[in-house]
C-alpha cells in the first residue's frame, strides 16, 4: 500500500529523509517514534504527497506520488490524515465538518453526505453530539470528529501524526480506541504517536527514526521488550 523506494526529502541542504526503504502493506499498522526532529511527520507528508521528495520514489497503492496531478489527486483521497491540532472549522458543526470533504471531494449530494457523515459520527460515539461546535466538544470529541472528517471520503490508508499529543491524558483513551477500532477493522495505518501501550497492542509494525533514517523496523512487543540498541533503549525509558 505504501512503499518507499530510496525516497529522500530536504529542506535546503538539510536533508530530512535519507534514503529510505520502507513498505507497508494493506491492513498494516505501522507505528512510528523517535525524538523529536528525527523526520516523521516529514514521512508522513510525503506520503500524502503535502511535502515533495527529492530523490528516489514513493508509491501509495501503486501510484507515485511523483506523477501527474491527476495521480497526486488520487494519492490525496485516498490517504487521510490526521494531525495532532484538529484543525476542525470553527464555524461548522461537528455534522458539517464530516460532510464537507465527502461533497468537495466524493462529489456527494447533500442527503448522501449527510448520511455517511451520521454514520461516522455514530462509529466514533458522537451521533449525539452532531450539531455541536468544535467550542463546545472536548479535545477528545474535536479530534475524533476529525477522525470521521478523514474517513467521509473513504480513505485506503489513514495517517496519523501525534493524534493524542495535545490532549490531556485522560481524553487520549477515547481516541485511541476509535483508531484500535479501524486498525481491527483492516485499515492501513501509518501513526506516529508515543504510546506505547497502543504500539504494543495494536501496531503491527514498530519503526524507531533517527536523523532522518529508519534505525529500527520490526514487531513490536519484540523490539519493545529487548531494545536492539542503547540509543532506542534510552528514547523509551523517556517515552514510557
Ligand atoms: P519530527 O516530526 O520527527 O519531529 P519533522 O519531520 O517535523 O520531525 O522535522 C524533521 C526536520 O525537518 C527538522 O529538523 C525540522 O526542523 C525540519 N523541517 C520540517 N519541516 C520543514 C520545513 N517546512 N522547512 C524547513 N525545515 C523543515
Ligand atoms: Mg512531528
């Protein structure tokens, strides 16, 4: 579903991404963590093409994000995302917020949009609060109607970058649990997050960055319970 052939990514002369070999099949959740700068939200950009490689490819569900215009469309309706500020509209209910990518981008009819967008707000536990401002939800409730907003244009991969990270720690349990929910459900998940309970639990696949590089790349609980390296032993003692 996602594939990194070499990609590489700069700013300048900093180079952000070293060349990067990474794939990430359907169905996967691959969890990415590292310290801060170490280039994963950089990765994620690029996947929904918002950052322009620079060298090597990438390739979401077969297309690259180096192609046509057409095709960069294509890689960005297919490709939710999710950020750690919800970035709701203010000025749109929480039921207005979900409808208002599936009638720009599904070319949806109202009725139709408002339909699917009930439907998601019933799966992340907020059908009740539908005609609400994004002022009068919690950072919880705001970051799960942004979950819904994602999946209204029926995205093949969801990326997730920090989602809980300003949140406060007793709101992030119910976002979490909607993301176990789509992962159980065989959607394709990048998420950078550092919690380490939801690595463990859910992540298929955990990826430990460093300046820019992929350091580590295996099964979870594995890596989790015998770090392969000092440096990663050290990053979890601070995470966890
Ligand atoms: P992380 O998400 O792991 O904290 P980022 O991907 O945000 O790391 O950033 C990686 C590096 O790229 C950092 O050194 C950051 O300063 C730099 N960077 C990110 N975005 C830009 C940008 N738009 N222009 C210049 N440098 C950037
Ligand atoms: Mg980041």
């Amino acid at each position: 579903m996602i594939e990194f052939r070499q990609t590489t990514k700069s700013f300048g002369d900093h180079v952000v991404l070293q060349p990067t070999e990474l794939s990430v099949k359907s169905g996967e959740v691959a969890v990415i963590i590292g310290p801060s700068g170490s280039g994963k939200s950089t990765m994620l950009r690029c996947v929904n093409a918002l950052e322009k490689i620079n060298g090597g490819d990438l390739l979401v569900n077969g297309i690259s994000v180096l192609g046509s215009p057409a095709d960069v469309r294509q890689i960005r309706r297919q490709a939710g995302m999710v950020f750690q500020q919800f970035n709701l509209f203010p000025n749109l209910t929480a039921l207005q917020n979900v409808m208002f990518g599936s009638i720009r981008v599904k070319k949806y009819s109202k009725s139709e949009a408002q339909e699917v967008a009930e439907t998601l707000l019933g799966k992340v536990g907020l059908f009740e609060r539908k005609n609400h401002y994004p002022s009068q939800l919690s950072g919880g409730q705001q970051q799960r109607v942004a979950i819904a907003r994602a999946l209204a244009v029926q995205p093949r991969l969801m990326l997730f970058d920090e989602p809980t990270s300003a949140l406060d720690p007793e709101l992030r349990q119910e976002v979490m649990k909607v993301m176990q929910t789509l992962a159980t459900e065989g959607m394709t998940m990048m998420v950078v997050t550092h919690e380490m309970h939801f690595a463990r639990q859910v992540g298929s696949r955990l990826i430990f960055m460093e300046d820019g590089r992929v350091i580590h790349d295996g099964e979870p609980a594995a890596l989790l319970s015998s770090p392969p390296s000092e440096r990663f032993h050290n990053f979890l003692r601070h995470v966890q």
